[in-house]
C-alpha cells in the first residue's frame, strides 16, 4: 500500500490501556470502517520528540518561547471539548504501529501511522488540533506510569492536575 492509498482516520479516541501498557487508538476511517491502532511506548518516545520539534518551530523566535508554547498548550487544552469515546467494536481491525511519517501541510501535518503488513492510516492535525492531542498523549502517559523526559516542561507545566477524560478528535 502506498502512502497514496492510505486511508484516513476521521474520528478517534486515545486511550492509555493498562493491561497492555499501550496505547489504543480507536476510530472510524473514512470509509466507516472500525480500526484500532496500538502505539507502543518505544515508537511514541520516538515520535513525541519529532512532532514537538515541529511545532517548536511554528512558534516565535524571541526569549519567551517556552511561555508562548506553554500558553498555546494551555489555550489548546481548555478549547478540547471532549466527545464520547469511542469503543473498538468486535469487527475492528486491530494492529500494532510500527513507524510513523510525518508530512508538513500549509496549515497542519499529517500523520501516518504503518504496521507490518499492509496496515496504513493517516491523521491530519492542524497545529491547534497536534496541542490538544499530545495533552491527551501526555495524560496516557502519566496514567501509564511511563518516563516522561521525552516532553518539554511547556507540555508538563500546562497538564492540568486533574486527569484528563478520554477524548475524541473530529
């Protein structure tokens, strides 16, 4: 399958799932179907680092840029309505990301998550849309007990202290 022929993820939750230290995300791709991507922590810790590197980029060139990131990610965590979360249903195909591309957009990336075999789906983040789920990312993150040097402290100081409910991204 060709980068050309992957499919979109429209609608997903993310969620960290603790009976396999992973996590799941679950969605509708555009054509309907039920998918459910698992992302390990070895490929997230590899990945985090890229998509923060991007938006690092996007944001000013002045001493102050931890503070406009960190009010960005604030911005972005109280603007996330959350939807209800959605559940992998018995028909799910279900497999185990194993790389990630990142291709910048005019106004966005696009992010393709691929397995070992044909398995290929994309998701398209605006910038606002990339904050609100590294939050989500970063509440698994902590839910699962893992490290979380990977995150710059504008991620870690704008988490809320509360923890974040599963959420879906339309």
């Amino acid at each position: 399958m060709t980068e050309g022929s992957s499919r979109a993820l429209k609608r997903f939750s993310t969620r960290y799932v603790e009976s396999e230290d992973r996590v799941r995300l679950t969605g509708r791709l555009d054509d309907g179907a039920p998918e459910v991507i698992w992302l390990t922590q070895r490929m997230l810790q590899r990945l985090i680092p890229a998509l923060l590197q991007w938006l690092e980029g996007r944001g000013s060139e002045s001493s102050h840029r931890q503070v406009l990131h960190a009010w960005a990610q604030q911005k972005a965590r109280a603007d996330l309505v959350p939807g209800p979360p959605i559940q992998p249903a018995d028909d799910s195909r279900a497999w185990v990301a194993r790389s990630a591309h990142i291709a910048k957009r005019a106004k966005g990336i696009r992010l393709t998550f691929k397995g070992t075999g044909d398995e290929q789906v994309f998701v398209t983040f605006t910038v606002k849309g990339l904050r609100q789920w590294l939050n989500i990312v970063y509440a698994a993150y902590a839910r699962g007990g893992w490290p979380d040097d990977v995150w710059p402290d504008w991620i870690r100081e704008s988490a809320a202290p509360q923890e974040t409910p599963a959420s879906a991204l339309h």
